[in-house]
C-alpha cells in the first residue's frame, strides 16, 4: 500500500525511529486497514478502531500489546492529519488500556549460570553460542544490540564494550573476563564472513551472514530447556537479569540506567521493585505473624 509505504518513509527519515519500530507501528497500521478493507482511511471511525482492538481481546492478546498497537495507529493517523488525509483522529477518544505494573520475569544467578553452560563450548558454532549468552547476560544487551556487535567496538585490553542502541544512541559497557574469554574463543573458530561488508559483525552464522534476532531467540528458548528451565523466557530475561543482579549486589541505579541504556530512570526503577518483591516474599514467609 503506497500509504504504509509513506507513513514507513516518515517514521525512518522525519522520527528517525529504528528499524524494528517502523516495522512494528507500519505492520500495526496495516492491519488496521485490511481490518477496514473497502474503507479508505477517512472513513475509518471510532468504533471500527474499538471492534479492532475488540478482536484482539477475542484472541487472546493480552492489554499490554494492544496498547502497544492503539499507541501506534495514534501515530499513524497523527501523520495521517498532517498530510491532509483525514481531519481527526480516531483514536483521539479511545481510552488505553489499564495495565498494571509490569514485574518482568528473572532467573536466578543459578539459573542463568545453568543455561549459559548447558551450551557446549566446542566448536565454532559452540564457542559462538556461548559467548552470545556471556554478553547478553554480562552486558544486559538488547537482542539487536547483540546481533549487531562489532569487532571494533570491542576494547579487550581496557574492558569495555560500545554499544549502538535505540535511536542510534551510542554508549559503553563494561566487558567483564567471563564474556571477554568467550568471545575471545569465538573469534579463534569465527566463520569467514560471506561478503567484505560483513566483516566486522561479530556474529556470524555457518555461512558467514550477520546472525539474525530469530536465530537468537531460538538460541535462547533452546538452552532454557536444554537446562531445565520450564519459564517463559527470551533473550530480554537475560538483560532483566543482568540489571536486577546488579542493583540486588547494590549497584547504583544511575549506573544501571546508564549500562542499559534507558533514556529516563523511570524505566530503570522497575528493577527496583523485581528486587523489593524478592524481600517482600521472604519476609512474610519468615514473618512471626504469619
């Protein structure tokens, strides 16, 4: 559609929005409009937009995504207006909605330390996979940042990682010995890289291409259960992990944002109450009281 085509132009060159979220808020929109088909888009009302997000409660999504979604139909028909498209905005009356506090799950030290060495470090493909999990969990690194890793962006000798995360914002990392002698291993058996471009990915696969976040994904879900971890987890646990651990061993919260990379520390004091909620527990279970 030459309209998601626009809109996806608008997100990248005027939002300067990553690639994962212009993929994210165009896929949105155009679900909407196959929702609505035989409807141009000023002829999209209030109440079609409501029997959208109704379908989604039908099948299961949970409030968390479709308010992820209502926030990026609000965008697109924002833009919508700006271009002369429509005149209001249907999504102006529709309430988000009510989610409670969100307490990502987290794996113990124990857990993860079980899941990082279910991985047999032999082998190009082992040794890989291994150091993948070391800095994912050792950096707190988002599965893109992971994925698109550069050699040059390492500092072995001086310990620290660079990092180009949302937004293009770049920032350092601290690399600890245990994912610097991971990676280290890896780069001994790392694969030719299949074209010149690629030569500064870190990860590659078998034939030499930049690793994909899918292939990460199910790198993840596969050692879970190779180790016996039966809960729902993904790539981000680990990066949970690493900043509850952390603050948990009394680290400073300001330092914790800035590892992270989370533009208000608003979004870092979730942590905050994953670790209180640990005490929480403890202490009614031991409570004389209970």
């Amino acid at each position: 559609m030459d309209i998601i085509r626009d809109f996806q132009n608008y997100l990248k060159i005027e939002r300067g929005m990553s690639p994962n979220t212009v993929s994210s808020y165009s896929h949105d929109a155009e679900e909407l409009l196959e929702f609505c088909k035989g409807l141009s888009v000023r002829e999209i009302s209030s109440e079609k937009v409501v029997d959208f997000l109704g379908r989604m409660t039908d099948r299961g999504v949970s409030k968390r995504s479709q308010a992820r979604v209502l926030s990026s139909l609000r965008s697109f028909f924002s833009w919508c207006i700006e271009e002369g498209e429509i005149e209001s905005d249907p999504c102006a009356r529709i309430d988000m909605p009510k989610l409670g506090k969100y307490i990502p799950s987290v794996l113990s030290v124990d857990e993860v330390t079980r899941i990082i060495e279910s991985v047999a470090p032999e082998g190009e493909k082992g040794k890989r996979d291994r150091a993948i999990l070391e800095v994912l969990y050792g950096c707190g690194l988002r599965v893109s940042e992971a994925a698109s890793l550069k050699i040059s962006g390492i500092w072995f000798k001086e310990g620290f990682v660079s990092i180009v995360g949302k937004g293009d914002k770049q920032r350092l990392v601290p690399l600890g010995e245990t994912a610097s002698d991971a990676i280290k291993a890896y780069l001994e058996e790392r694969p030719a890289p299949a074209d010149r471009s690629f030569s500064d990915v870190l990860f590659l696969n078998r034939n030499g291409r930049p690793l994909s976040r899918v292939s990460i994904f199910k790198l993840v879900k596969t050692q879970a259960m190779a180790a016996g971890i039966d809960k729902e987890i993904s790539p981000h646990t680990f990066r949970h992990c690493f900043a509850t651990h952390l603050i948990e061993n009394g680290a400073d919260l300001r330092l914790v944002q800035e590892m992270l990379g989370h533009a208000s520390i608003l979004t870092t004091e979730i942590y905050t109450h994953i670790d209180s909620s640990t005490w929480h527990k403890a202490i009614l279970e031991h409570h004389p009281r209970r």
